[in-house]
C-alpha cells in the first residue's frame, strides 16, 4: 500500500521535475534577449495597466527569482529584482502575465474568485490530509478505523485537487491576456512573441504538471479507501 503511494510521489517527482526544466530553460534563454521596445518589465507592467483603467494598481519589486505574483489583497504586481529592472522577452512576459491576473481580478474572473474563496479551506486540507494518511497506513487502511481515516484523507485532498484544477484555467487566461496585450499595443514584435509564447507555455506546463499529480494523488488514496 505504501509502496503505491511512493511510486505515485516519484511519478509526481519526474513530471515536476520536467515542467521546472522547461521553465529554466526558456526563461534562460528569454531573459538574455533584449526587447526591441527597450522596456523593462515594471514599465511594461504599468503601461499595460493604466491602458487597462488599472492606476490603482501598483508595481513593486520583490527579492529572488522567478517570484513574481500578483496580491489580489493589496492590488499590487511584484515583479522579481531581474525582471522589474530589466527589458528582457522573459521578464516582459512575465510581467504581463501576472498584469493578466490583475486585470482578472478588476473583471472578477469567475476561476480567480473560486480559488481566492477555496484557499483558505484548501490551506487547512493540505496541512489534514498527510497526517490523516499516515494514520490510516499505521492503522490498517483495509477496515476499521484505519480505513475511515484513509476516507478522511481522500476527502481532504479533494480538496487541494480542486485548488489545483480551478488555477488550471486561471493561469492559462492570464498567459492568455499578457500575449494579447502585448501585441494589442506593439510591445513585442512578430519576433519576440514567439519567445513569450515558449515562455508562457512552459510556466503553464508547471501547473498542468501539478494538477496530474494531484489526479493521481487522488486515484491512490480512492483505491486504497475501497480496499
């Protein structure tokens, strides 16, 4: 049984391990290539913004790599140190994109509000479930109390399941936006879109990755709660 559910962490393992080459791959690649308008990512991000009605909106700069988000709570795009300052095709991409989740949220995006209203439920059934699992394992999941708790935890990561699947759609559509936008207003050349596009479509890929792993997950834990 327990052997069932490192096989499915390795599979797992792989399948992220893949998506997150992608990711540094394409960013590597993108991010040594200068933009042809010259912008930054944080200038590109603003512009895109104030088009779109959004000067409420802030940009700011936030440490690390690859840590850009958008903070529905305090209406502000932070962008990571390399792409706010520099106007590279990856780092405009990118700031595109999470200016996609702000301009998702100022339309109230049906997906965007389903996973701000999950999350809280979802923290606390990502902290349940693996404990509940264990437990379960511990206790015998074949019958008994140790079958109710592997039941518990199936319900649990139902839960973290949906999560994943509702941002499916809400990182596509702001991938989606960033390229429409950038386009729209001639920020990218014909030449360059193709560098976001692989950009984009890579970081896509992580959360496409994430939720088959989730699926699996799932499949696991539903088998061994009928056993």
């Amino acid at each position: 049984m327990f052997f069932g559910y490192i096989l499915i962490m390795i599979v797992g393992m792989i399948i992220s391990g893949i998506a997150a080459m992608w990711v540094r791959r394409s960013y590597s690649k993108y991010s040594k290539q200068a933009s042809a308008s010259g912008m930054t990512g944080a200038q590109v991000a603003r512009t895109i913004l104030d088009r779109n009605g959004l000067s409420n909106v802030k940009v700011e700069p936030v440490a690390g790599q690859l840590t850009d988000h958008y903070d529905p709570s305090s209406k502000v795009v932070r962008l990571s140190e390399g792409n706010f300052n520099q106007n590279s095709v990856a780092g405009v991409s990118v700031a595109a994109h999470e200016v996609g989740h702000a301009i998702q949220d100022a339309s109230g995006y049906l997906p965007m509000k389903l996973r701000s209203g999950i999350f809280p439920i979802v923290n606390i059934s990502q902290q349940l479930w693996v404990p509940l699992f264990f437990m379960g394992i511990i206790m015998g999941a074949g019958a008994g109390l140790g079958q109710f708790m592997i039941q518990l935890a199936v319900i649990a990561f139902a839960g973290v399941l949906a999560f994943h699947l509702v941002t499916l759609p809400v990182e596509v559509n702001a991938s989606t936006r960033a390229y429409s936008q950038l386009t729209r207003y001639g920020i990218l050349s014909r030449s360059e879109a193709t560098g976001t596009k692989r950009v984009l479509s890579a970081a896509a890929f992580t959360y496409i990755a994430a939720a088959l792993t989730a699926i699996l997950t799932l499949l696991y834990l539903l088998l061994l709660s009928r056993q």
